[in-house]
C-alpha cells in the first residue's frame, strides 16, 4: 500500500515537472520568435526532468508530448502571424506612398497643362483685342500712294500689329510674298502679301485690297488672329507645316 502511493506521487510529481518542462520550451520558442536569447538550460529538459517522464505512465507521457507540441505549433504560428502583419503593413505603407507620388505629380501636371492654356486663352484674347483696336485703322487712315516701297508696307504693318506679334507677322510675309502686295502664285492664282486663295477673300477688308497694302495687312491679321490666335500661333503652324 504504501509503495503504491510512493509511486502515485512520483507520477504526479513528473506529470507536473513535465508539463512545467513543456512550458518552459515554449516560452523558448516564444522567446526566439520574439528577438530575445533563451538559455539553452531553458529550452531542454534537464536528465532528471526526462527521469520523472519517464515515471509517468506512456499513456500520460503521449498527452505530455501532445501538449508539448500543440504548444510549440502556436508560438510558431504566432510568429509568423506577427511577421505577415509587419510585411503586410510595410508593403501598404510603400503602396501609400507611390500612390501619394503618383496623385503629387498628376496634380502637379494638371495645373501645369492649366497654366499653359490659361496663358494661351489670354494670349489669343490679348491678340484679339489689340486686333480689334489696330484693324479699325483701315486703309483710309493712311495717304494713298500710287505704289509703295517694301519699308513702307512694313511700317503700316507695325502700326496696326501688336508689337509681340509683329516677328512672327513678318515671318509669315516673308515666305509668303517677300512683302510683295502684287505677288502672284503662278500656279494656283494665290495673291498679295499673304497669298490669299482665291485673292477676292480681302475684298471684306476693303474693297481696294488690289492697291492699298494697309487693306491686306487688315486682311492678313484678321486671318490669322480669327484662325489660329495670333500671329505667332500661325507662324508655328506654319512651321511645322509650310503653309498656314
């Protein structure tokens, strides 16, 4: 009787030095998982802890292990549960900011492109007035002249263009005609200092657009204000493409 209970309270003593044992590899891995350093005396059993095992009876010693192991499988998944949180974390934190990049330099276009056409919008409409105000000046507010030299047809010109727009006026008459107002197109018939086709087109600036070159100046801005914004928006088609 009495050695029977000395071995029922070894077995119990070893059951409880086992579980403490499988506690103790636990908070191991745990431990590791976690950056800190265990003591190796920590993560193994001690020779007399596997002695007590070894007096627990196998049926008890399978549920010791078990337990062991169930436990070992959840610190690991806890770790790895925390590593995928952080990876997770760092990878929409990157995503956070190539998105912040990527609205930071669309907006930044956006208002660039909207710089751009509010500065064209009040170029053409700079363009126009000074058109508007120039033009009125027909070919009435200057002396009639029987013929006219190259300088003179260009100082009407200057008088009734824009100064920022007169350039790119004279380049476009230059290719056109040479400052020519009799110039003719052998070809397609195209007259004057611009070139008009058909010439009869700079009859709505003035009925003496044949003889008077103030009439085809008139003409020749209203033209390319009225198609492409100003003189120097059609020197840039022109350009780009020989012809405007």
């Amino acid at each position: 009787m009495l050695e029977g209970n000395r071995v029922s309270r070894i077995s119990v003593r070893g059951f409880a030095v086992a579980s403490a044992t499988a506690v103790t590899a636990v908070g191991s891995v745990v431990g590791v998982a976690s950056g800190s350093v265990a003591q190796n005396n920590d993560a193994e059993p001690t020779a007399a802890d596997a002695t007590l095992l070894a007096d627990i009876p196998s049926g008890q010693q399978a549920q010791v292990q078990s337990a062991t192991l169930t436990q070992q499988a959840d610190a690991q998944a806890i770790a790895a549960d925390a590593s995928a949180k952080k990876d997770a974390e760092e990878t929409a934190r990157k995503a956070a900011a190539e998105t912040a990049i990527a609205k930071k330099a669309a907006a930044e276009k956006a208002a660039a492109e909207k710089a751009a056409a509010e500065k064209a919008a009040k170029e053409r409409a700079e363009a126009k007035a000074a058109a508007s105000r120039d033009a009125a000046r027909d070919s009435s507010s200057f002396p009639v002249q029987s013929s006219y030299t190259v300088a003179q047809i260009q100082a009407m010109a200057r008088q009734m263009v824009p100064a920022s727009q007169f350039q790119c006026f004279s380049n476009i008459v230059n290719h056109e005609s040479s400052w020519n107002m009799h110039a003719v197109n052998a070809s397609s018939g195209a007259y004057g200092l611009f070139q008009a086709l058909p010439a009869s087109k700079m009859s709505t600036a003035g009925a003496d657009w044949r003889t008077n070159p103030a009439t085809q100046i008139k003409w020749g801005l209203g033209y390319m204000n009225g198609r492409y914004g100003s003189p120097c928006q059609a020197w840039t088609f022109w350009q780009a493409n020989h012809y405007y």
